[in-house]
C-alpha cells in the first residue's frame, strides 16, 4: 500500500490521544530495481512534518511549501454557542499554483484513496493559494 504504516499510526495517535495538533504528508519516491519499475521508483506517502498539541493553524499553514503539494490533516477544536468543547478533523489537499504538474495529477488521483486509509475526517478543504484554506473558511464549514 501507498500510504505507510507511519501516516496510519500518526493519524490514529492525532485522532485518539490528542498528540499532534496537524499532521503534513508528502509522496517520496522509493528507489526500486530499475528494470522493474521501468526507470522510477514506487511513490510512498510518508509524514513529512508533525505539529505537537500546543500548535496552531497558522503553524499548520507556515509549515506548507509554497511550491509543493502536501496532504495536511488538523485536529481543530472549539466550543459550541451551548458551550459543548468538540473536536472535527479536517482533512487539505494543498496544490499550489506553483507545485509541478506532474505532483499536482499525483496528488489530485490518490487524494480519495488517502482518505480511505485515514478514517475520521469529518471535512476536506482543497486549496491553490492560502486564502482558500484560511481560518474563515474552516469556521464556515463547521457552520454548515
């Protein structure tokens, strides 16, 4: 499988024991025999960096590359107007403008399978440039 046991575990350790506040995963390239691959390694999703419980949003969004894309998944927890505490995963596909063409169609094809493997996400955000995936956007979807 393309999605390692490590995003699986770093999930289950975000979404049970309020560990991480984020996590970002990114595709590496694993070097395979080259006449079986046909000159290319095989894609792994790996972890690419972990934000600890103390982590904001804005972290979050610091730490995506203006160039690459990434998969990123956030614990955001808030207080409803009947002043319950509750927790929603959001799950965000980043394809910046700017990342290769290549990456973006990677990244646009396995997006289902990876939310799939991650089970718990309760919204998914799809942004191009930060403004799509700012903290009013997220706000509106807890609304809805």
């Amino acid at each position: 499988m393309w999605v390692t046991d490590e995003c699986k575990n770093s999930f289950m350790e975000m979404k049970w024991k309020k560990v991480h506040r984020y996590i970002v995963f990114k595709f590496e390239e694993e070097k395979m025999n080259y006449f079986k691959s046909g000159g290319r390694g095989m894609l792994k999703l790996k972890v690419d960096k972990v934000g600890g419980a103390g982590e904001s949003y804005e972290d979050l969004l610091a730490s995506l590359p203006k160039d690459e894309c990434r998969y990123a998944v956030f614990d955001f927890d808030f207080v409803t107007l009947d002043n319950c505490r509750k927790s929603k995963i959001f799950f965000i596909a980043w394809a910046p403008a700017e990342s290769r063409i290549r990456a973006k169609m990677v990244y646009a094809t396995s997006k289902d399978g990876l939310r799939r493997a991650l089970e718990g996400i309760h919204y998914e955000v799809q942004a191009t440039d930060p403004t799509e995936m700012g903290m009013d956007v997220i706000k509106e979807r807890l609304i809805k």
